[in-house]
C-alpha cells in the first residue's frame, strides 16, 4: 500500500482518523514480518520503519497508517 519515501499519518484504532497533533511520518523500510503490538499472529503481514517525531519506529502495522 506504502512505497519507500511516502509521507504517513498515524491513525487512531478507535475510528481510523488522523491522530490530532501527531506529525507525519516517513516511510524508510517495507517488509513482512509482525507488528510490535503484543498480538500473537500466525502468518506475517506488511510491516513499515518510519522516522517519526526524529525517532526511528520499527515494525509499525499498515492498518496503522494513512497517506497524508
């Protein structure tokens, strides 16, 4: 869904929108593996790094991001 180089928002898991006053984020790496979320899943799914806030997150799920 994301290329390397897009520019992300987080989104709130209660209704999917635009999560107020968090900044956008950029995509570093795509790859398949599992969200760092604390769920058991049986299968990978499309993971992406992202620089956000200065900071490097890893393992972010895409159900978690929207394009900004």
């Amino acid at each position: 869904m994301f290329s390397v180089g897009d520019i992300v928002v987080l989104v709130s898991s209660i209704d999917g929108n635009h999560i107020d006053g968090s900044p956008p984020a950029l995509i570093l790496r795509k790859y398949s593996g599992y969200p760092k979320d604390f769920i058991n899943r049986d299968k990978p799914e499309t993971v992406y790094d992202i620089l956000f806030d200065g900071d490097i997150e890893s393992s972010v799920s895409e159900c978690w991001l929207k394009k900004f």
